[in-house]
C-alpha cells in the first residue's frame, strides 16, 4: 500500500478466518423477508465490512459499499447469515486518493433495499459539509459513534475524527437534518497516519459508478426515505 504522506489509508477490512466451504456459483433466491440498509453488516465468507447506502441502476437494486471491501462475484450476507446478494462490480482499492472508488453487492430479487435506519432514515444527499459540521456514522464492528469535519471538505474527501474500527469500511457517515431525518454525507474509507477517519463523499461516489459502473444505460439513483 502507499502512502500519501499524513492521508495515507490504513484499509480497515476486517479478515478472518473462513469456517465454511467456499461454493461455486450464485443462487438466483435469497431468504425471504430480507433487507438491506445503510450501516448493515455486510460480509463473505472471509472478510466483513459495512454497507454504506443503497442505490440502483434502472430495476437493479445494489448495496454500496468500500472498493476495498470488493471479492469478485463471491456471496454477501448479513449479520445472521441471510444472503442478501453478491459482489458484481467495483473501482478503485483505496489506496490513494486517485484509487478511491466504489463495490458494489447486486441484491437478490428478494431482498428489499431501504434507506430507513431505525427511528429515522436518509431523506437527503449533504454535498460537503464544512469543517466543523457535526457527522455520525453506523459501523459493523463499532456501531453508532458521533464526531466531526476536521478540515475544509473538498470534492474528494470528507476528513473527520468520527471512530473508525476493522469492519467497519463502507460504513454510512451522516448529518441529523431539522425533521429529524438524515442526510448523506459518505462512506467511511479507513483512518491516516494521523488518526484522522477518511470519508468518501456522496457525489464522488455516484459519479464514479457513473462512469466506471456495469452500465450507462441507466443513472445511478441513490434510495431516500418519503
């Protein structure tokens, strides 16, 4: 991995040893009853992240998530072992800024995409927030934790001091909105050298699926509450 002087990322995927046989192939069903939302575990049989948002392009419904979380067409499932889908498409590695992108987990036909989060959803997109500004973020391994914008945000990155944990790359970063809904900030991406939690930015990432995605027929739209 590089460093980028004090930005470089320490990646925070979370490896472990895989106790299950690996299978072939992709199972066309999930368990029913099943949904995918922002902050969720995400994981494979050999490493766990989080999901950050979900979003689709036309009639096909995705989790979106860390490009380093990426394991090409393995299997995903959620904290209790429910398939939810599989690795279909990623960008980037994270290690640069320049190769910070995007993975994305295709959902089975099954398995309901929502933006909800509990008591409150994400209604809205936050382009950029400025220092200062108040951010919370959900991860698999430390859950919800609350910080701040450390530096001036800039197109690419969203710097903070929110706790950033291994497991928790991909995680949904937010902002707490006047209705009492939440509006998306980004992604957690890992932490720097010095401390600080790096935070991939709503628009980059829409624009980088895009333009590197598995189709441009179509728009990606991210899901927000009504």
């Amino acid at each position: 991995m590089k460093n980028n002087i004090s930005l470089a990322l320490r990646v925070i995927t979370f490896i472990f040893v895989a106790v299950a046989l690996v299978l072939g192939g992709v199972p066309a069903i999930a368990n029913a009853a099943v949904h995918a939302y922002p902050g969720m575990q995400i994981s494979t049989d050999t490493s766990t992240c989080t999901a950050g948002m979900v979003g689709h392009i036309g009639s096909a419904r995705y989790v979106v998530t860390a490009a380093h979380c990426y394991k090409p067409g393995e299997r995903v499932y959620d904290s209790v072992g429910n398939g939810i889908g599989w690795y279909e498409a990623a960008y980037g590695n994270d290690d640069t800024v320049e190769e910070e992108g995007f993975a994305l987990v295709r959902l089975w036909n099954n398995v309901t995409p929502t933006a909800s989060m509990g008591k409150f959803g994400i209604s809205s997109i936050d382009e950029l927030p400025p220092q200062g500004a108040a951010v919370c973020k959900i991860g698999a391994t430390s859950n919800w934790s609350c910080g701040s914008v450390t530096r001036a945000s800039t197109s690419d990155r969203v710097m903070s001091d929110l706790e950033a944990l291994p497991g928790d790359s991909g995680g949904v970063v937010y902002r707490g909105t006047a209705d009492g809904q939440a509006a998306f900030v980004g992604i957690v991406l890992g932490t720097t050298v010095l401390g600080e939690t790096v935070v991939e930015p709503a628009e980059k990432i829409q624009r980088l699926i895009n333009s590197y995605g598995p189709t441009a027929s179509n728009e990606f739209r991210w899901y927000v509450t009504k």
